[in-house]
C-alpha cells in the first residue's frame, strides 16, 4: 500500500490528523526534501526508512515503492500542500496501479488556503469575486495557451498563482495585458506558515518591484484581485430580509433554541 499524504504549508500542526498518524506508523517514508519542512519527519518511528526524492526520477521512485511491495513494507509518499494542486501524484499513480499496487491519497492543507488566512481575508467576496483561479506561469513546462496569465485575467477574478516567481517582470506585464488595472491590490505571500513566512502587500503595477526589493525569486504565491481591498457588498447569509430554509425573513434568534 502507497500513502500520498499532504504535509501541509510548512507549520507541522497543519498536517491533517490522519496524515500525522500515517507517518507515525510509517515504515519508509519518500519525501520532497526541497519542499517539505524536514520536522515533520520527526514523529516518524526510528527504524522508518526515510528517502529525499528531490534529486531522484520518476523511475527510481516507483522502483523503490515496488521494492517496499516486494518485502511487504508499506510507504508513505509525502507531498507538500495538498497533493492535487502541482504535486505530480498521477504519473505515479498510474504506475503503480499498473503495477497492481494499491494507493490512498490524505489531502492536505494547501499553501493557497495558507495565504488566505495569513492575510486575514476570503478569496470570494459578494459584489467582488465568486471565482477564484489557481495557476501558475509558463517557464520549463509548457502551459496550454488557452490558461495564459494574460488569458485569465481577463476574467478579473481572484487569481492565486504559483510556481511564478522566477519571472516576476513577465508576470507583471501578463497581468496587465489581460486587463488588471495596475492599481489593482496584490500580494506576495513567502513561504506561508514557515518560520521566514513573509506577507508583502502591494498592487499589480509594483508587483515585479516588490518581488525584486525583498529578493524573492521562488518558494512564494502571488494573490491579485480586488478582494484584498476594502469594498464588497454583505453576504446574504446571514441577511435578516434574506430567508432561507433555516431563516424565516426579518426573523432572528432561531439558532438560540436550547441556551439558558
């Protein structure tokens, strides 16, 4: 049995319960040495092999799962964040599976809902943005020219961009083309939930500027939208003249019943 797991931001209490648990009762854990924060590892039992992948291939990483398999030892495969977003957990998987080992996948806390409450906000306000789009640049791999930065910002919804910050000026300039205005809020959020975490606010006119000036050039999300600014409308949930099908209109006090 193979265990993805999503180790979370960085902070060791933003693993989940049960992915702690896995890796308490591991018996060889490969990790993303480059990526994950190594205390972490530290609830691991003594004798559990534990394997840097960050230098290693797709190849000699199924090899030394189907090696567990083959002398019965259960792996954990630790990820950073969650495993769905950027994590190339489907090649492997698909391996394996062709290979007849079974998988289980433990989410993660990712380091975009990380960023959210390290700047103390939601991603979709009323009246502001009911979208929020997760993406990242085109550098090494290839992006389809449909999910361009420029393309998507055109829809001026709040975007969460990864894996960008080797190109601060090209991103920048995407921004704008597709149509933020450069006055438009942002930041820069570093190394969420780590130690160094660094929150930088700024707008997408200084977004390349800020980058440059605090020296970051990976390891950072960048948030645009207007969402980090002041104006949104009220939500309706919690709206007296709104009802609902727990809610009467104008009517408060119902979730009181029982409190003395």
């Amino acid at each position: 049995m193979v265990d993805f797991v999503g180790a979370g931001s960085g902070a060791v209490d933003l693993i989940t319960v049960r992915g702690q648990r896995l890796l308490e009762n591991a018996q060889c854990v490969i990790y993303t040495g480059s990526l994950i924060n190594k205390e972490l590892l530290s609830v691991c039992p003594e004798d559990c092999r534990l394997i840097d992948s960050s230098r290693l291939s797709l190849d000699e990483v199924i090899g030394i799962i189907n090696e567990n398999e083959q002398q019965g030892t259960d792996t954990v495969r630790l990820h950073t964040g969650d495993p769905s977003l950027y994590g190339a957990i489907r090649e492997q998987i698909d391996r394996l599976r062709e290979m007849g080992i079974q998988i289980r996948i433990t989410p993660g806390v990712s380091s975009f809902c990380a960023a959210a409450a390290a700047l103390e906000t939601e991603y979709t306000l009323p009246g502001v943005s009911q979208t929020v789009i997760i993406t990242r640049m085109e550098g090494r791999t290839a992006v389809p020219p449909r999910e361009s930065i420029s393309s998507l910002a055109a829809h001026h919804a709040t975007m969460v961009i990864f894996l960008s910050a080797f190109d601060t000026r090209r991103l920048q300039d995407e921004l704008e083309a597709g149509g933020y205005p450069p006055e438009t809020p942002a930041a820069v959020v570093y190394k969420v939930t780590h130690p160094d975490e660094r929150i930088i606010r700024c707008t997408v006119g200084k977004l390349h500027e800020t980058a440059q000036s605090e020296g970051i050039t990976r390891t950072a999300l960048f948030v645009i939208g207007d969402f980090l600014g002041s104006d949104y409308e009220l939500s309706k949930l919690y709206d007296s003249g709104f009802e609902t099908g727990y809610r009467n209109k104008n009517t408060t006090g119902g979730g009181q019943q029982g409190c003395t």
